[in-house]
C-alpha cells in the first residue's frame, strides 16, 4: 500500500477523529481537523490525496467546506468522503453534486470504513500510475518525433492501407510533399520510384511489405521524382508494423539519399584508376584492360601487342630542370600519346616517364609498326615549355599474346625486358621479345639469385694472376679477380656477374666483400714470410661512391695488412667523371701508402693532363695491343709510347695478356718490368697461389 497517501479526517467531535484515525492506522499518513472554520486551510496546507468529511458540524457544515473543495483545481482537489447521519435522498444529492464520492454512514463501521478508504488509495494510485504512464509516452513519443526530424533518412509511415499518417522533414524535402498535403494519401503518390537507368516505375516497397508481412529492400538504382521534378538517388527499406496478435497496423518506410554518394564514388572510381597528372588510365585500370582484351583475343583467335614506352634520359631532366618541369613534360607527353587511344587502343601512363599502349591486331586498327613509327614521331616533335624548347626520344619495348606470353604478366614482363634491350641499342629505338631475350632474361634471373646468395653467405670466390718480372722471372705480385660459381659448381663469365651487378646496384657489396677478400689473403702470405702486393679491381660506379676512402680503410684495419701491400685499378673511365671528386678521393686513398693503378690505359680517352693531375703509381697496358703488338704496326707503336710515357712521368709499368714468349721478349726489350698473362699463369685460387709462392722460393720481394 502506499504510505505516501494522505489522509484527512474532518469532524468537530475528537472522539470521533480518534477512532477514525486509529482505524485508518497503516493505510497512509493520517491527520485530523476538528474545528470546521480551519478545514479549508488545513486542506490547502496539506493537500491530502482523501478526505472523510463530517457534515453534521455547528460552525460551518460538511455542506459548506464540500462547495469550497468544489472551487479547488480538480487535478488537485481531494477525494472526499462524507460521514453522515441522513438517510434521505436530497442530502445525498446535495453532497454528490458538491463533489462527494462516497458515504460513510453514522454510526461508523469502522472495520467497513477502513475498507471504503483502501479501495479509494487503490484508485488514487491507479490513476496516479496512468498519469505517469501518459507522461512517459508522452516524453517517449516527443523523444521518437523530434529524432525522426532530426535524422538524416527520410521517414514515412502509412497505415494498414498504405496511406500516409507521417513524414519527416527529410522525408518532405526528398518528396516535395508536406506533412498537411500527404496526410491521408496513398504511398505511390506521395513517393514516386523509378528506375535511374531504364526510368522504369518502381512498385513501392512499402505495398509489398504490407502485403507480404515482411521488410522488404529497394531495387537497386532506385531514383525518387519529387512533387517539384527533382531526382534524388535513394537506398533504404520498408517494414511492416504488427501488433501482437499478428494484425498489420501500418509500415514505415526509411530510405536516404545517396545521389553525392554515388556521384563521389564515381569519382573515387576515376581517380583510382586515373593518372592525376596526364588523366590517362593508370596501372589497375591497364591491367583490367588487357585482361579484356586478352579474353576477346583467345576468344576471336587474333593477337594481341603490349607497347612499354620509356622515355630516353628523362632522370636528367628532373634532376637539371627540376620535377615541376618534369612533371610539365610528362604532361605534355602524355596529352601527346593520349590521340591514338580509341574504342579498341588503351593508352596508359604506367608510372614515372614509363607509359603503355595495348593493340588489338583486329581490322580498322594501325598495324603495330606503324603505330611506332607515329609514337616515336609524336615524341619527338620539339615543343615549348616557357621560354624553352625541348625535344625527346624514347624506347619502345613489344611483347605479342600469343606469340610470346599467355598472361598479362608476362606480357607486361617481356615488354619490359624488349623495351630495356632497345634502350640498349640507340635513342628511338623499338624491340620485340624473342626466345633469345627470354633466355637471356632467364639467364639474368639466375645470375642475380646466384649473385645474391654468394654476398649474403660471404661465398664469394676470389682467383689471384700472379705478375711476373720480365728480366727475372720472379713473381712481385697478384691481380684478385672475383668469381662466382652456379648451383652447378660451374664457374659464371666475370662480364655476366659484373654486368648484373652494375645495373642492380650490387657492386658496391661485391666489391666491398671483394676487397676485404683480397686484404685478407694478402695479410696470410705476408705473415707466411710472402710480402706480396694485391691489386684489386674497383669499378667506375664503386669510385664515385663518396664512403669508399672509408671502406678500403676499414678493410685494411680489418685485416691487418700494410697499405704498401694494397694496390687499386681504376679504369679511365672512373676518373673522368668528376675531377674534383676524383682528385679528392685518390690523393686520400694515395695518403694512406695505396697505390692507384691506371687499368687498360690506352682504350679509353688517354688524356695526358688526368695522368699528370692524378697521383697515379702504375699504368696498365691493354691486352688488346699487347695481343697484336708483333702483328700490327699501329699496335706496337702504342705499346712503344706508353713505355716511354710511363718512363718520362716515373710510373711503373705492367703489360696485361701475355701470351707468347715474343711478346715476353718485346715487352722485355721495350722496358716494361712487369707483366702478366696465360704465358706465366692462369689465375687460381689462394691456395694454389699460396702453393706457387712456396715453390718458386720467393721469400725477398719487396713491394716496388
């Protein structure tokens, strides 16, 4: 029971109150008045849920206080309950007119009058229960309204029959129906769907949840037609509303529109398979591309050809222009190239200055040669950026489905390997894969994983040729010559390792591993009383490389060999490059007691000014004139002033290639000191040439 009830008991005599009071004793908080003239204000100042009213009272009667409470808010006036001594009809419906709900009879029942108040508290609360109940739904139903106008989906619910009974405003804008002109209307008026492509009429969603009892999704493509002719792409889905016994009451519909959507996924869909700069299509959307036209190839029994464009030297347009420029030429190209793609030919950039045409070999198409001719055309037409002109070339590289690749990689790989071997050759030039450039690819492929795994497990093998003294037969010293063996044991030509490792970048760790190989080697003979001087070969790309003054010194320090015992062949090509750097880079190594040889002098540009600028010790003789000395005049003539020169500028001389004993006896006769070749020795492994040392006795030699 509610404690929280309260209850007034009204009468002049107290031993009634009394009575009444203990009677009504755990129904509620209960309190009594007896003096009829305070009754009213007793009433407001405690504002009691019951009042049991006497009406028999000498100063104001129960008559009088009821026309009162009757004046009171009827939300708030109190339930009375009259306690009289009249039996007649008149007093009664004088009282119940005055607002009284019940009576009490006198003599009081006590036990009955408990009863009458508790199924009064029993109302008072069910009431007050419903008028929390209404608030609730109240509060509930203005939660739900204010966050259907709030949201972004459109909402419309109908009733059983498909009327409309509320729209939301998003619903409203999308339709261009208010809520006063679409209340009462039938849902296919109010929201108009067609198809966005055919603009076939839509049956609405909404009827079929209705009919079928069951949510059901908009058709794909849907498209609203507003009250005001406006589209709007829609999604969404309806529902039905059922009771609890099964009933269709209504449907709501929620769709939104999706119309920026759809426009900025077409968007995000060009620029994902769009270049940003030359607006061609990129490399996913080549790659679909070719997969369909592989598809109509196989299918249409016709080939197929994958253009590789690479655009000639453009590194050094970036790096002297700068990459806006670079970025302008790109451009330029690839507006260019952009004139030849149609219904049947893709044109792609597909990525850098690398771009891509696919060629269907169907009729009305330009064969695939002249369409190289007209590229390489294009390309190479000068054109004007600012106040400079510019004029480009490029290299093409083909690869044909099916004549010699199945699948879009391959074809993308061979036309990559094509385009590299035309790039090769000469400026403006085109290449088709072959057999031949598969298995020289194939080829590669081997020598670079073999290459790979010799550095990473230090296997390299390094072979020395001994130098011989000409006059004495005596060996002064040895040339390291790097080797790597195959899966096979097999030895690979030095030109195949060497070349691979210039291109992929490898030969400043196969020439660092080289180097302290060598230092190694060298440190063993000396400390097996051989004081012998390593010559080792460094390339044109390991000189300019700024760290290696570091590198041979650490190499030295590793080792523990004497810097007079190291000596480093440079070709001539290295040190025309950069002068500066040059100069700067051997007189450091040249400081740290290094000799610096000049290797194959006399093939490359043999300027006299770089060999009087340069700190060299030694000059090489090409094998090639060492070969053809005593058969051509020409050759024995430049193998006469370099002996000479190398004498005149104090530098000391070896001759490469010997292989007869004339050519000993010439070179001898001539004044070269040194020399080596097949005559003398083959190069071998430290072992073997550790061997040779110990046979020949060479216990003296000192490094010249």
């Amino acid at each position: 029971m509610n404690q929280r009830t309260k209850i007034l008991v009204i009468d002049d005599e107290v031993i009634e109150t009394i009575a009444l009071t203990e009677a009504l004793s755990g129904l509620g908080e209960i309190y009594s008045c007896n003096n009829s003239c305070v009754a009213i204000q007793q009433v407001m100042h405690l504002q009691p849920d019951i009042v049991l009213l006497d009406l028999e009272m000498p100063m104001i009667s129960g008559f009088d206080i009821l026309a009162q409470l009757a004046e009171l808010d009827p939300f708030t006036a109190p339930r009375v309950l009259v306690i009289t001594s009249h039996s007649d009809h008149q007093a009664q419906e004088r009282a119940l007119q005055l607002g009284a709900i019940d009576f009490i009879s006198k003599p009081v029942h006590l036990n009955l009058c408990r009863m009458r108040v508790q199924n009064h508290i029993y109302i008072i609360n069910q009431q007050k229960s419903l008028a929390l109940t209404k608030e609730m739904l109240f509060a509930d139903r203005e939660q739900l309204r204010v966050t259907l106008d709030c949201i972004a989906d459109g909402v419309i619910s109908t009733d059983d029959k498909g009327h409309v009974i509320y729209l939301n405003p998003v619903a409203q804008r999308l339709t261009g129906w208010s809520q006063t002109a679409a209340q009462g209307r039938f849902i296919d008026e109010v929201m108009t769907l067609y198809d966005a492509i055919t603009k076939e009429r839509y049956a609405n969603p909404l009827i079929i949840a209705l009919k079928e009892k069951r949510t059901v999704a908009m058709a794909l493509n849907t498209q609203i037609t507003s009250k005001h002719d406006f589209d709007y792409r829609v999604q969404d889905s309806a529902a039905p509303i059922i009771d609890s016994q099964g009933c269709v009451k209504g449907a709501v519909m929620v769709f939104q529109d999706i119309s920026e959507t759809l426009e900025m996924s077409v968007q995000m869909t060009y620029l994902s398979h769009h270049d940003q700069l030359t607006a061609l299509p990129n490399r996913v959307l080549l790659y679909d591309r070719l997969a369909q036209n592989l598809a109509r190839a196989e299918v249409g029994k016709h080939k197929l050809s994958l253009l590789l464009i690479d655009i000639d030297n453009f590194k050094y347009v970036n790096d002297a222009l700068g990459h806006h420029i670079g970025d302008d030429v790109i451009a330029h190209i690839g507006h260019n190239l952009d004139r030849f793609a149609c219904s049947d030919i893709t044109v792609a950039r597909v990525g850098g200055d690398e771009f891509a045409i696919v060629v269907p070999h169907v009729q009305k198409v330009m064969s695939v040669d002249a369409l190289v001719s007209s590229v390489f055309d294009e390309i190479s037409k000068p054109f004007r950026l600012g106040k400079e002109q510019y004029s480009l070339s490029a290299s093409i590289g083909v690869s044909v489905y099916p004549d010699d690749a199945l699948t879009i990689e391959d074809m993308m790989r061979h036309a990559d390997s094509a385009m590299y071997k035309a790039k090769q050759h000469a400026f403006n030039s085109c290449c088709y894969f072959s057999d031949e450039l598969q298995q020289e690819v194939d080829r590669n492929l081997v020598v670079g994983k073999t290459l790979r795994s010799a550095l990473r497990n230090d296997a390299l093998v390094v072979h020395y040729q001994p130098k011989y003294n000409l006059q004495s037969n005596q060996i002064c010293g040895a040339e390291g010559l790097v080797r790597v063996q195959d899966a096979d044991g097999k030895m690979i030509a030095p030109f195949v390792f060497i070349e691979y490792a210039e291109e992929s970048g490898l030969i400043y760790r196969l020439g660092e591993q080289v180097l302290n190989r060598c230092c190694c080697d060298a440190k063993q003979w000396l400390e097996s009383g051989y004081p012998i001087k390593v010559a080792v070969n460094i390339s044109a790309k390991q000189f300019s490389d700024p760290m290696l003054t570091s590198i041979v010194a650490k190499a030295l320090e590793k080792s523990g060999l004497p810097s007079c015992y190291l000596e480093l062949e440079v070709t001539e090509s290295a040190l025309v490059d950069d002068y500066d750097a040059t100069i700067k880079q051997l007189t450091a190594i040249s400081k740290m007691g290094v000799s610096i040889a000049l290797d194959d002098f006399g093939t490359g540009y043999s300027s006299l000014s770089y060999l009087r600028l340069f700190p060299l010790d030694v000059l090489k003789i090409d094998q090639s004139f060492v070969s053809d000395m005593l058969t051509n005049n020409q050759a024995f003539d430049i193998v006469h002033t370099i002996i000479q020169l190398a004498g005149t500028l104090n530098l000391q001389l070896v001759a490469e290639g010997i292989e007869t004993q004339e050519q000993r006896v010439e070179l001898a006769q001539l004044g070269c000191a040194t020399g080596q070749g097949y005559l003398m020795s083959r190069p071998m492994s430290a072992d073997e040439f550790a061997k040779l040392l110990c046979a020949s006795e060479q216990k003296e030699c000192k490094p010249s």
